[in-house]
C-alpha cells in the first residue's frame, strides 16, 4: 500500500505511520504542524520518520480550498489508501476556539473526501472519536446507538465528518471506514490528555484538577491496540450491498472503563509519588463515561485490547521521564 496519511505528526498518526513503515508500505505524511500544542513535540516525532526510504512528509494545511489538487501533485500516483487522522482535537479547547472546528474537522475531511473521489481510492479509514455518544446514558456504547446529542462542538464535527462520509460513500462509491477512539494514550502522547497533564502535574507537585468531583470514568486505550485496530481496519475495505452504501463505522476501545482516580492513582505508583487533588464540577461539553462496545470490530478485524492499565502507564511514564530528561 501507499497510504495518504494526515496528521502524521500527531500522537496517533506518528504511530500508524511507524507500524506502516515497518511492514513495509509507502506513506506520504501531511500535516499542518498547528500550534495547537508544543510543537515541538510534533517535530520531534516527525524527525523519528524522516530518513525512512519509503516516508515522506508534506508541511500542508488539509483545510484550504483546492485540496485535491495539491496532494495529487504533492503525494503523486501511487497512493492507494488514505488514513485521515488530522483533526482539531480536544473537547474543551473547542469552547474558546470553534472556528478551528469548522475549518480542521468538516472543510478538511471534504477536501479529503473530494481528493478520495478524483483519484478512486482503493479505502480511506478516517478518526471520528467517542465523544459522537455524547449525553448517551446506556454503556457501553454501541454503534448502533444512536447518536443524536453531541455535548461540544468538538463531537458535532466529528460527527458531520461521519455522515459526509457516508454520503460520499452513498453517492460516489468510495469504501470509507470511520473508527471512534476512545481516550488514547500512551508514549509520544498529547499533552493536552490526561495522562500527559496529570504526570506533569505530579511531577511539579501541581494539584490535578479532577473534574465532576472525580465520578468520572474512561475508557482509556493503549496506543498499540489502537494501532492494531487501524490496520485491521485498513486491510478490509467495506464493500456495496443490500442497498448500503461502502462504508462502516466502529469503536476503537479497551472495553472496560477505568475510574478516572485509579487511573490517576496508577500514574502515582509508577512515578513513586503521591498527587494533590483539585476537586471541580463537570465541565461544560464533558461526559461522565466512555464505555466501548467493540463487537463488530472483534468480529470483523479481530480488534482485541491486549495492554492493561498498569502494563500501558509504566510504558507511557517510562517514556514521559525520558523524553523531559526527569529522573
Ligand atoms: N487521542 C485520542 O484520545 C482521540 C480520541 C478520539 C478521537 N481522536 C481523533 O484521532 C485523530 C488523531 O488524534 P491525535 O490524538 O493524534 O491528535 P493530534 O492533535 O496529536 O494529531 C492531529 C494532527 O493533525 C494536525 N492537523 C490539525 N489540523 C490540521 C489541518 N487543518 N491540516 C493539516 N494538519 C492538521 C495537527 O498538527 C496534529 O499533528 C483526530 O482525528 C482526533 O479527533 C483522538
């Protein structure tokens, strides 16, 4: 494969893109590399990819107008797949900053599709994420709840990506899969994430704030697993039938939710130090739990969690001491 990769310098995609490397496939790796977090840290991983034969990175904004045309003349001919992991994450930053929303999360994902379209793309798997569930109160979620009251705006363009998506499925047959993450963390991490900003916080002997008094819980999922189920993903295009358009959607999830004060307290054991804790409500655009059903991506491409809380924080702390040179 030769896969278009966007957010190559992101947490996820920085992943994808290793493990497709090194398998032996092609990719052509886009990305802003926005400010939106250290920047550092997105050129840091970058750096680990160049230099790789088969890689190669493309500084590119997926939001402007005429986005088709650059990449074909960017990436070339030989791409056959697309993974589209660039997006504006985070739900709270997307209170203060909408607009980045609008333009990363729905005019991107259109280019993208439109890019999709001219060139006939064998697949492209995109990143939708478990926020779409929203104020559901059933768990664990499902996809085929329904998903009808996002609490951010963040969840709402995530979850107009999914049904531009299956329009352009409908409508132009491109086999598309989307895959709703759940709470990813691990080494190379965001730091705008929980594990990130409560190590921090612990290391700098910072109270953590602990959102709705800490009754909160998530379905917090290796970056490795989360790597396996995209390319289980990638290797089975969705196929036309029964009146259905190409195109699926599944949870990418550990399937079994934490609390988030064990896992805080897991982060504690590793680090051999004890946190200060700043109770606070729920913040707005916040839900309480993330649980994933994961029935249909066990079932269709043998997605199994197999890196356990205690297993995943040592590695991702191991490496938050490396990386920040602390002892
Ligand atoms: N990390 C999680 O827990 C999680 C959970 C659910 C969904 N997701 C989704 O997974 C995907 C990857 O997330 P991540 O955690 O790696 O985030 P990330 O912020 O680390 O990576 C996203 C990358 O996309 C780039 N980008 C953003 N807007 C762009 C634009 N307009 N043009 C080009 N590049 C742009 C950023 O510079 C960044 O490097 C996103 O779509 C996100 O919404 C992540």
């Amino acid at each position: 494969m030769h896969v278009l990769l966007t957010g190559v310098a992101g947490f996820i995609g920085y992943h994808c893109a290793q493990r497709l490397l090194k398998d032996g496939h092609a990719v052509t790796g886009i990305d802003n590399l926005n400010s939106y977090y250290d920047v550092k840290l997105k050129e840091a991983r970058l750096a680990r990819l160049q230099g790789h034969k088969d890689f190669r990175f493309v500084k590119q904004d997926i939001s402007v107008p005429g986005l088709p045309r650059i990449l074909e003349h960017e990436a070339g001919n030989g791409v056959t797949h697309v993974l589209h992991l660039a997006a504006q994450a985070g739900v709270r930053h997307s209170l203060e900053n909408p607009r980045a929303y609008l333009d990363s999360n729905l005019a991107g994902p259109l280019g993208i599709l439109e890019y999709a379209r001219a060139n006939k793309m064998t697949h492209v798997v995109y990143a939708s994420s478990s926020s779409v569930y929203g104020g559901n109160t059933k768990t664990p979620f499902s996809v085929k709840d329904p998903v009808e009251h996002p609490v951010s705006l963040y969840a709402a363009t995530k979850r107009g990506g999914e049904l531009m998506a299956e329009t352009y499925a409908h409508l132009f047959a491109i086999p598309l899969t989307g895959l709703r993450f759940f709470t990813v963390y691990g080494p190379w991490g965001r730091p705008d994430m929980a594990a990130y900003l409560f190590c921090r916080k612990i290391i700098d002997n910072a109270p953590i704030p602990v959102f709705n008094h800490g009754d909160m819980q998530r379905d917090f999922t290796y970056i490795d697993d989360i790597v396996d189920g995209v390319m289980g993903a990638l290797a089975r295009a969705p196929k036309a039938g029964d009146g259905k358009a190409p195109h699926n959607i599944y949870n990418l999830g550990n399937a079994h939710p934490e609390k988030l004060t064990d896992f805080i307290a897991g982060i504690e054991r590793c680090l051999g130090k004890k946190a200060a804790y700043d109770f606070k409500p729920m913040q707005p655009g916040d839900v309480p739990v993330t649980s994933a059903d994961i029935t249909e991506s066990t079932r269709d491409f043998g997605f199994q969690p197999r890196v356990n809380i205690a297993e995943g924080l040592e590695r991702f702390v191991a490496w938050f001491r490396e990386y920040h040179k602390v002892a």
